[in-house]
C-alpha cells in the first residue's frame, strides 16, 4: 500500500473517529438505520485494492453510510475524490443518487435535480431504481409533498427485492404516521388500493383521539381485516405497547393546580377544560380514573407529591408554575409519572418520568421563524417585551430563524411605558437617518428638504405583543416609514374575539392561532365556549391546555415510544421530542380589513443548519479527486449542461 494512497484515507477516518459537533443535523423524514463506523473503515479498505470502477462504488457505498450517520462533511469529501466523468453508466446513475442524498437538506431544489439527472433515470439496476425512488420520496416528504411521497413508495415496493423490502415498508409507515388525518383519508381515495389503505387504518388506530381499550379493539379488527398483510410484523410490537400502556394505566390521577393566590383563574380555567374532557369521555362510556385536585400554591412540589403518593395516586398532571416544573426536571427519575402544564426552562431537560406540555410562546415564535424563512425572507428584525418572558421569546425566534439560514439584523424590547415610538424609530434606523440630516445642516449652515427614511437592510420583522400592544405597534411601523414591512407574530396577538374595527389597526400581520376560535372545527371546544363566556376571549387556550391534557395523559408513553405520532389537539397540532417536551404546531392566520383570514400551509423547511449559507451549492462543482483516473469535466447536476461521455 503506497504511502500517497494511505495518507488521506487516515486524515478521513481520523476526521470520521472525531464526532464533529459542527455537522449539521440530517433531515428526519424518515430515519435512516445507524450503521457501525468498523463498517465505513471496511469499505474504504477495500476500495484501495480495488479496480477504479468497483473501487468507486465502494467509496460511493462508504459516502452512503457516512450520510447515514450523519457525517456530511465526510461524505462530501469522500464524494469530491472521485471522478465521475470516468465512471461507467451504472456508476454515474449511483454518483448522481449520492449527491442527491447530499444535497436533501440543503438545497432541495438541487437534490430534485440530481434525482432527474439522464443517467438516474435510465439506470436498469432494480437497486438503483428503489433507492431512487425512496429518495425521492423523502425529498417530497421533506418539502411537503406528502401524496406524491407515498406515490413514490408504491413505486419502489413494485420494484424491491424480498431483502430490501422492509426498509421501504419502514419508509412508507413513517411517512404515514407523520401525515394528518386529512391527509391520510387523501391518500386512501386517491389510491383506492387494498395494501396502502390497510396502513392507512393502521396509522390512524394511533392518530385518532380514542382510549386504549378502544385501540386495542380496533387492532384486533385489523388482524382479523388483514390476516396476510406485513404490517402484522409491526403490528405486534404496537400492539405489546398499547397493551403496557393499558396495564399501566393510572387508575387514579391527580390535578396539581393553582386553587388560589394570582394564578387561580388561570388554574381554574385548566381544571375547567380538563374535566369537560373528563365528562365527555364518561358520555362514550370510557372507563374513567379517580381524579384529585391539589392546589399547588399551598405546598411545595416535593411535599405535593408524598401527599398524592399517600393517596394512592399513580400520575401527577401538572403544575402550572415554570418554577415548580424546574424542580420536577432537576430529579433524574420522579416517583410518579407525570405530564406537567409548562416547561422547565432548560429544552434539553429529559427527566425520567416526566413529560411537559405547555402553551410556550416559544414554540409558537419558533414557528414564526420558520414560517418566515418558507415564505422567502432572509433578514429579520425582533420585538419583544421587556420582560424574561420577552427575552425567551426573543431568543426561540433568533435561534430557529439563524439555524435556518436566516440573519437576524437587529432586535429590541419594549416596556409598554410610552416608549412604541422610540423602541420602533430605533430598531426601523429613524434615529440614525434624523442624525445623518442632522449633522448635513449643521456641515452645509442650513436645514435642507428632509424625509427620514427607515433602514433598507431588512425584509420582515417578529413582533411578541397584546393585542392592546400590537393595536399601537402597527401603526408606529407605518408611522416610521415601515408600513410595506411584514410583520409576524404569535397567537397573542389576537384576543379571541373579532372587533373588525378595532383590529384595522393589526392589518397584515401574520400570526399563529387556533382554529377553533375562528371556525367550529372543535367539538369539545364548541361545547367549551358555549358554556364558559371567558373560554372565549385569552382564556380559551387555558381551557384547551386542559382539554388536551386529559387527550395527552393516556398517550404521553405510547408517544415516547413510538416515533413520529401526532395528534389533533385543541391547542394545535401535538408530537413528542425525544426530550418528552409535547411540540405544539399551530395553523397561519393574516388580519384583513380587522377579520383573521386563514393561511394556506407551506412546505416544511429542512433540518436546521450549520453551514453558512455561501456554501449551500457546494454539490453543483465537484473538485478533481484521486479515483477513477485523470481529472476531467465533472458530472453535471443538471440535465444537457456538459454531457458526460
């Protein structure tokens, strides 16, 4: 083995063995199975032996398993060394599958590209031809083409061999699972084919609000329904999981809430939505625990949770308070399971036995940012209240809207004291521009024709407001010369209740909300607001918290174990993180002449980024490497520029 061909297989599997942090994270529509390091060193070896063509692909199947364990830089190095210009067909066709695979993520119009590229869709191999279609199907996934996805997979699955099937199967369910209801009945009318509904069914066993003696029922239904179909494999491990979350069941739960002192209405409000769930339940003839109700700012949480294990209570759903919800999250393991009613305040915090869920302002500003980065904006500029809340919004927003690319120009807080005008004249440049004509006057001896002009460098702005607030902040954009910038902002933003003429002044500024306050889209909610007056106005999301807290309780276990569920909740669209922290995902709404309007859905942006954005088309210009002969010219990306002989 020659010196000049060892060196810079152990600079790359020195770089492999080093866990760069700085490696963006792989989009995960759906997951790709971890592979072992040894494997990559394996194949890279072989490869030094290896004649140029075999020796190519193998350092191709290399790159694969590197993207596989979410090694991207390495992968694109091992891809820039080869020479795709000399490879034969079959090898170009695999050449241009990997930089799709690269490029999915990053640039996804590029990935579209390379999937279309001549050589991929002449490829005869049934490999290459169900690889690319998986692939394609989860760039679709990924940009929000769902239908043409699962379209793509019943492509693949007429094509894969009886070893490759599974993971195309795996493909398919994940993607299914992350479809919604709506979507999935789509699915089913458009194809109108027995396999596809068959997973169809299975997929909204777990998607549709019921108790787990009701999925249970209906599982047993499937299988009898579809005795030959392969999801009776997978349906065995489901059914092992509802069947443990049934037999852990608590059949006697208790409510930790504020009963008294200055959060009191907000508790009553939650302790309200969650036993009208609890009743509506009964109705159907569910079976039904115990339930307590502890006032929560009478004790301390420690002492709260002795009391309940006393009682015999078997989980805790609660507290409210962001203190109390640290100190649950600094124990490493809790005596009771429990779902409490906000979050603590690190992200990462993944206590054993502790699921959050919460109305986090912050999900729905992270929301705001990618929502603004879908709709094409790049630079950003942030408002926010004065206060800690404020801050934490402010930060959930920059992270979310710099992790996808954006740049974030410039940012300030308001106190709400008479200061709109100057916080905005500040943060739109106002300031800066009366400066400038300032001292013009002052250098020329006279006071010349003035108009100040708002900063040109910026292209949308986050607001995190009241409405009361955001009724005086509107107009202050206008005022200051800003009234063509969009403006986005958080369900706060809206009371509840449309006042055409007093929210005239909110026109055009987009904002996340729920449905059932504008449309009677929501049953229980319905039932909520007809007999609660405050469930329609700000405390309506209180009653909804409680509402999906009683949907959640029986779930939060089956979630954390099973990847990629997500329900319809009265207070959004609710999935788990791996940190058991309940992800909330509301719809888009703009004010038009003072009325909410609602918003279409835009395609899912990919994985955050770590890369700066100069060097998001790195793929289209492949260097010369050291595989496969002379250099030459490269392999394009796109169809008819510089054929490949």
């Amino acid at each position: 083995m020659s010196p000049s061909v060892r060196l810079p297989i152990l600079l790359l599997l020195s770089a492999l063995l080093a866990a760069c942090a700085s490696s963006p994270d792989y989009p995960k529509v759906p997951p790709l199975p971890g592979q072992d390091l040894n494997q990559i060193q394996a194949l890279l070896n072989r490869a030094e032996e290896a004649a140029p063509e075999e020796s190519a692909r193998l350092r191709m199947d290399a790159a694969r398993l590197m993207i596989a364990e979410q090694r991207l830089d390495e992968a694109r190095t091992l891809a820039a060394s080869l020479f795709p210009h000399q490879l034969n067909n079959e090898n170009k066709a695999r050449y241009a599958l990997l930089q799709a695979e690269l490029s999915l993520g990053r640039n996804n119009v590029l990935a579209f590209t390379w999937l279309d590229h001549p050589y991929l869709l002449a490829a005869e191999e049934s490999d290459i031809r169900v690889s690319a279609s998986a692939l394609r199907a989860r760039a679709l996934h990924l940009t929000g083409n769902s239908a043409a996805a699962i379209d793509e997979l019943m492509l693949a699955l007429e094509l894969v061999s009886a070893d490759q099937r599974a993971a195309i199967e795996q493909q398919l369910w994940s993607t299914l699972l992350e479809m919604d209801l709506a979507e999935l009945q789509q699915s089913r009318d458009y194809h109108n084919q027995p396999y596809l509904t068959a997973w169809i069914e299975l997929a909204e066993i777990l998607k549709k609000p019921a108790s787990l003696a009701s999925q249970l029922e209906r599982i047993n239904q499937w299988a009898s329904s579809w005795p030959t179909h392969s999801g009776q494999e997978m349906l065995v491990e489901i059914e092992q999981i509802i069947r443990e979350s049934a037999a852990n069941q608590p059949k006697h739960i208790a409510l930790l809430l504020p009963q008294s002192g200055n959060l009191q209405a907000a508790g009553d409000a939650i302790r309200d939505g969650f036993m009208a769930a609890y009743y509506s339940a009964a109705e159907t003839g569910a079976e039904l625990p115990t339930l307590s109700i502890y006032d929560s700012e009478q004790s301390t949480v420690t002492q709260l949770i002795n009391q309940a294990i006393n009682d015999g209570v078997e989980m805790l759903i609660g507290p409210l308070r962001k203190g109390q919800v640290d100190e649950l999250a600094a124990q490493p393991l809790l005596p009771l399971p429990t779902l409490s009613l906000n979050y603590s305040s690190d992200p990462q915090v993944a206590s054993e036995g502790l699921f959050q869920f919460g109305l986090a302002a912050e999900d729905e500003a992270r929301q705001a940012a990618r929502r603004g980065r879908q709709e094409g904006f790049d630079r950003a500029l942030v408002l926010t209240p004065k206060t800690p809340r404020g801050t934490r919004i402010a930060d959930a927003f920059a992270q979310e809207w710099v992790s996808h690319g954006g740049a974030l120009v410039d940012q300030r807080q308001f106190t709400g004291e008479n200061d709109y005008r100057q916080v905005v004249g500040s943060l739109l440049g106002i300031d800066q521009s009366r400066g400038r004509a300032r001292r013009l006057a002052n250098l020329i001896g006279e006071s010349p024709v003035f108009e100040p002009r708002r900063r040109q460098d910026v292209d949308m702005a986050f607001i995190a407001a009241s409405a009361e607030q955001g009724r005086i902040l509107k107009p202050t954009f206008a005022f200051q010369y800003a009234s063509q910038l969009p403006v986005f902002s958080t369900s706060s933003i809206y009371t509840g209740q449309t006042d055409a003429a007093r929210d005239k002044d909110l026109d055009e500024i987009k904002f996340t909300s729920y449905s059932w306050l504008l449309a009677d889209s929501h049953p229980l909610m319905k039932r909520i607001r007809a007999q609660w007056a405050q469930a329609n106005g700000n405390y309506g999301r209180l009653y909804a918290l409680g509402a999906d807290a009683f949907l959640l309780y029986p779930r939060v276990r089956q979630m954390s174990r099973i990847e990629g569920i997500e329900l319809d909740g009265a207070t959004g669209t609710l999935r788990m993180s791996p940190q058991q922290r309940i992800v909330r995902e509301l719809g888009w709404y703009q004010f038009k002449n003072g009325r909410p309007v609602h918003l279409e859905e835009l395609p899912p942006l990919a994985a955050p980024v770590t890369e700066s954005m100069d060097a998001m088309d790195t793929e289209t210009e492949v260097q010369p490497g050291t595989v496969g002969g002379e250099p030459g010219s490269e392999l394009s990306p796109a169809p008819g520029f510089a054929p490949v002989n």
